[in-house]
C-alpha cells in the first residue's frame, strides 16, 4: 500500500507541476496577445493617418495649385491641343 502512495503521490506532482507549466505558458500568450493587439491598433491608426495624408497630397485641387503656383504650368492653348484618330500602333515602325 505505501508503494501505491508514493506512486500517486509522484503522479500528483507531475499533474501539478504541468497545471503550473500551463497556467505559465497560458499567462505568457496572453500577455504577448495583448502586446500584438496593442500593435494593431497602433497599425491601424497609422494607417489611417497615412490614407487621410494619400487624400490631401492626390487631391486634384491642390495638385492643379502647384502644377501653377510652383512649376508655372498653365493648360494649351486651343492651336497646341491635337487629336489623333487611328489605329494606336500605326505610329511604330514596323522593324
């Protein structure tokens, strides 16, 4: 009977130590969860940051204001504007 103790008891142990393991494993993802979500909000707002940021630089209004502002860009005059009707590969020469 004293041999089936000290085998339960051996069990017993065993049992505990890996509840223990496994509370600490079970602790440890957790924290890097939180960790990860903390990152993907931060990702998040970046990104949204960044598309608000991609809307002012596109916006045509403003792209039109430096093209005139900065670059001194104006739109053709009616004589420079030309329409070409046709096939589009018949401006390539043929080798």
């Amino acid at each position: 009977m004293s041999r089936l103790n000290v085998v339960l008891a051996v069990v017993l142990v065993m049992c505990a130590l890996a509840v223990i393991q496994a509370q600490h494993r079970s602790r440890t993802y957790f924290v890097e969860l939180e960790r990860l979500k903390k990152e993907a909000r931060a990702l998040e707002e970046q990104w949204g940051r960044l598309q608000l940021e991609q809307s002012t630089w596109a916006n045509p209004a403003r792209v039109d204001t430096l093209a005139r502002t900065q670059l001194g860009l104006v739109p053709p005059t009616q004589e420079r504007i030309r329409v070409e009707t046709g096939r589009a590969e018949s401006w390539r020469s043929t080798p």
